[in-house]
C-alpha cells in the first residue's frame, strides 16, 4: 500500500492512497481521530468569518469536525443527510455526484432544519473538497431554504486548486494503478 503524508498544525498522518475508479485518493477519514479532529478544528475556527451565524456539514465524516468547530465557536450546526429518514418532515432534497462515491448522491435537508437555517449566513464545513459536486449542490440547497452560504471551510482540498474553499492543506490525485 501505499500512503501520503499530511501535516496539521503539529500533527502528522500517514494516509492510505485507494483506487476509487480511474483515480487513485489519499484518504483522509477524521472518524475516530479525535486529535487531529481537534486540530483541524482549532485552525480552522480561528479563520472563520465574523459574521457566520451556522455551520453546516455534509454526512458523515466531517461531522466530528463540524461539532468540534460548534462546541470552540459557539456557533450552531446542521448535518446534511445522505438518505431521507422516515422521521424527516418537510425536507428538501438535491442529487449531486461525489468523487468518493463516483455515482449520484442525495444531499437531504430535514424540515425541523430548514426553520434553523432560514436567513442565517452559513458556513459549509467538509474534510475534503476535491471536484465541488457536493459544494455545488450544498450552496444550491442551502439557497433554495432561505439561507446565505457565505464561505467553504475543509481540512483538505483535493485534486485542482480551490481559491474558493479555505483549507488547511492540499492533496495531489494519483494514478489509479498506485492506489489500493
């Protein structure tokens, strides 16, 4: 297997290089790694807007990383669901394309949050922007209920250059063949 080196903060990771198609990824995955969950945290809270009012965060492994982000800034946040719940009232929902899952993926947000989001100035908050398909759809959705999104914070982004997403660091894409 082979692995790519990550630095946050004071942290070091080692991440393992998958085959997710015709591409191969360094696979950041912050479940579990409540250390460097909390670093991210600490660096990206500190370069948050001042006039953010929710952070909101697609399912799931950026959730640890949104809640951390909440707790250290005070500020509030919703999941964005992957699926429809039976319990959902009211949700809107949106497909959009992942790299990770390389097949459309419903972006779902529950009724009892559109009523939290509504004109409030949101922040989107991600482990890993690459490709901007849940970006997209996300910034779409979150117009479409009424709120403002007002910038994209990640740990990573991933593959083409983002100017339009605040990261703490950046990950190269890899030949399919060198990954597992």
């Amino acid at each position: 297997m082979h692995y790519h080196e990550i630095i946050i903060g004071k942290l070091h990771r080692q991440l393992p290089i998958i085959n997710v198609g015709g591409v191969s990824v360094a696979l950041l995955n912050l479940l579990g790694d409540s250390e460097l969950t909390e670093e991210a945290a600490d660096a990206l809270v500190a370069r948050l807007p001042q006039d953010a009012d929710m952070l909101v965060t697609p399912e799931a492994k950026a959730i640890p990383l949104a809640h951390a982000m909440s707790v250290k800034s005070g500020l509030p946040y919703v999941v964005v669901r992957k699926t429809q719940k039976p319990y959902m009232v009211g949700a809107v929902k949106k497909s959009v394309i992942s790299i990770t899952t390389g097949k459309p993926q419903d972006l779902v947000i529950d009724g009892a949050d559109i009523k939290r989001l509504q004109g409030k100035k949101a922040v989107i908050i991600d482990d890993v922007v690459s490709t901007g398909g849940t970006l997209k759809g996300l910034s779409e959705l979150l117009k479409e209920v009424g709120s403002k999104p007002i910038a994209t914070m990640a740990v990573l982004t991933e593959g083409d250059e983002r100017k339009d997403v605040v990261a703490l660091g950046h990950l190269p894409l890899f030949p399919a063949e060198i990954g597992a």
